[in-house]
C-alpha cells in the first residue's frame, strides 16, 4: 500500500518508521523545514519537506495514487482541510485523521472524514474505565456516530450471569458481537453461559447505549 | 443583522467597525490583544478563543446569526470555522477569505463562498497595468453577491 503521512511529528514520526517495516511504501509529509531537514537524515528520502494542504505540492508528492492518506499533525483544521482537499481534489477514498480535541471527532464525521483517532478520547475511556462501575465502555464509533460497539465487563452483580447469551433481551437492534474470557476471544453462540469477568461485545445503536447498563449491570 | 466575525486582524476589525454601525456585531479572536484594532468606542461584542472551536462560537451568538466571515491569517482555520458555521449552525450567509488560490478553488467546488484575496488581487491589477476595465474582478464580487442575495 501506498501510505502518506502529513505531519512529522512524533505521531508521524514513528508511524513512518512501523509502515516502513511492515512493508509499506511511505511518504512523511513535514511543512516545517528544519523538521523535515531533521527527519530526512534519520528516515532517509521517505521524509520530504511541503505544505500537504497545497494542491501543488499534494500531485508532486503522488497523493493521486495514494491508498491512504493520514493526517497526524497537531493542529485540528490542517488535519480536516488534509483529508477534505485529499479526497476532493485527489479522489482518495480512505483518510485517516488524529483529532486533537475530542470534540471535533463528530465534527471531521459529519465533514465527510471516515477515520478519527483521538489520543484525549482514549486515554479519557482509559480512565473511565477504571473507575466506571459497571465497566461499559464504548469503544468504536461506526456510521459516523450512529452505531458504537460497546464493551461490557460482567462484574459479580451482574444480572445476566450463568444465563445463556440467546436468553438475553438487548434493546432495540443491538446485537451481542464477541465474548471475551479470559485472553480467549469467541463467537456468541446462543447457548453459550455468561460468566462472571466475561467481557461482552455489542453493537449497539447510539441512543440505546444507555439502556445496555439496565440489562448487563446491577 | 446578527454578524460573527472570526479574525480581528487587519480585514476583521475594519470589516467590524463598518458593520456595526448598523448590525449586531460579535469578533471573536484568539487573543484579546487583537481587540485593540477595534478601538476603545467599539458598541459590538468580544470573544476571546480560537473561532473553530463550537462552544467558542455559541458563546459568540452563532445559533441565530444571520451572517458569518471567517478572516484569520489562517487559511485552514478560516475553511474549518466557515464548514461549522454552515453545515452545524446553518448560519444562511458564510464568507471566508482564503490566500491559497488552490485552496480556494477547491472550497469553492464545495459550496462555500470564498474569496480569495490572492487571485482577485492579482487579477485587478493585471487589469489595470493593461488598461482594461477590471470587469473579470467585477464578475467575482458579482457571484458573492448573488450568493448573498440567493438567501
């Protein structure tokens, strides 16, 4: 696959370096001179210096042929306008965004970009994690927004304990997607029992992830 | 009218003081030192916050703004302000100024009203070092107006 990176920061940085391992043809896109003078001597002519915002610069460096594209700089809107010009312009039909502010992972969704990875969000889900109660997580957004899969760890309260997955009432559309026990990840067959530390994944319409914490947890 | 303007640099703080004689105005920069462009008499409002972030722009009225200009020094900040105002708020009139011709064009295929100060510079003077009428200058200022008159 053909890969560019804006953005050679530490994000770019060291996602160049894995691509590169793994085989992939890369290019690290750095608009700041210096930067890219610096990355160039450590990653070789993978690393070019250029603004991936102007067209010029974007057919230059083979954005028309590009499998993905991701913009990983630190700053929100050059990350959007990367990807907006990239499948506008240059008809890429995957991007891949870093969000800076969770706030804007809706934002670049309803902008038309199909990826979003926000390292506040994570870390923020992280932390939830250790301290929410009944362990539901959401943790993918899908169709932009409207679907989430939901990750739910059955503590010793939990209701639907030592009942079989077919016997369980999910709300609305939701579908119960893997069950993971112990580092052993399987398909939910109907007949399979819940136990106590079995981490449950759903797929889950968005305005019914509340009602999840009504069937799974005390 | 109820105007947000995002950039008080040299464009947004004139654009400012013209409109608030006669509409509701609100700047919003990110630093308030940028207010002083507007002098001390200014009757409009300040906000101080980057104007693409969505709780900075509501604090600066954009739900029920009548009109929106994003005039930053930044082109991407100016596109991604004006996308929010247009296709989160529904603001009816959006305006952004971008340098990058390239850039422009694109946005301009997207439905968003953008004018670039860079070509329509370069134009009008081309116009008037060969001695023509500026009338391919006129023309642009001519769309922006239909565009804002279409609402």
């Amino acid at each position: 696959m053909y890969v560019i990176i804006i953005g050679g920061g530490n994000v770019g940085y060291y996602l160049t370096k894995d691509l590169v391992l793994a085989g992939h043809e890369v290019l690290l896109l750095e608009k700041d001179r210096a930067r890219a003078q610096r990355l160039a001597e450590d990653l070789g002519e993978v690393a070019q210096q250029g603004d991936g915002c102007e067209a010029r610069v974007m057919a230059e460096m083979g954005f028309a042929r590009a499998d993905v594209i991701v913009a990983a700089t630190g700053e929100d809107e050059d990350n959007l306008i990367v990807c907006q010009m990239a499948k506008q312009r240059f008809g890429i039909s995957r991007t891949i965004s870093r969000v800076n502010s969770p706030a804007n992972e809706a934002l670049f969704a309803q902008l038309g970009i199909d990826t979003t990875v926000s390292a506040t969000r994570l870390i923020f889900n992280l932390i939830e994690q250790e301290i929410e109660v009944d362990h539901l997580i959401p943790i993918a957004a899908l169709a932009r927004g409207h679907l989430e899969i939901v990750s739910i760890e059955l503590s010793e309260h939990s209701p639907v304990l030592g009942r079989a997955i077919g016997e369980i009432a999910l709300p609305g559309d939701a579908h119960i997607i893997a069950l993971l026990r112990g580092d052993k990840g399987l398909l939910p067959s109907p007949n399979a029992i819940l136990q106590i530390g079995d981490t449950v994944l759903t797929l889950v319409q968005q305005n019914q992830e509340s009602a999840l914490h009504g069937v799974f947890s005390a | 009218m109820r105007v947000v303007i995002v950039g008080c640099g040299r464009v947004g703080s004139t654009l400012a003081r013209l409109l608030v004689e006669r509409h509701e105005v609100t700047v919003v920069d990110r630093t308030s030192e940028a207010f002083r462009r507007l002098g001390s008499k200014f009757q409009g409002q300040k906000i101080v916050g980057p104007g693409t972030d969505m709780d900075v722009l509501k604090r600066a009225g954009i739900e029920g703004a009548d009109a929106f200009i994003s005039v930053t020094d930044g082109d991407n900040r100016n596109i991604m302000a004006a996308q929010i105002a247009k296709k989160i708020f529904n603001v009816p009139q959006v305006f952004t100024r971008i340098y990058d011709p390239s850039r422009a064009a694109v946005y301009a295929e997207m439905g968003i009203q953008t004018l670039c100060t860079t070509s329509t510079a370069a134009g009008l003077f081309c116009d008037l070092v060969e001695g023509r009428r500026p009338d391919s200058f006129m023309a642009q200022l001519g769309s922006y107006l239909d565009a804002a008159q279409k609402v």
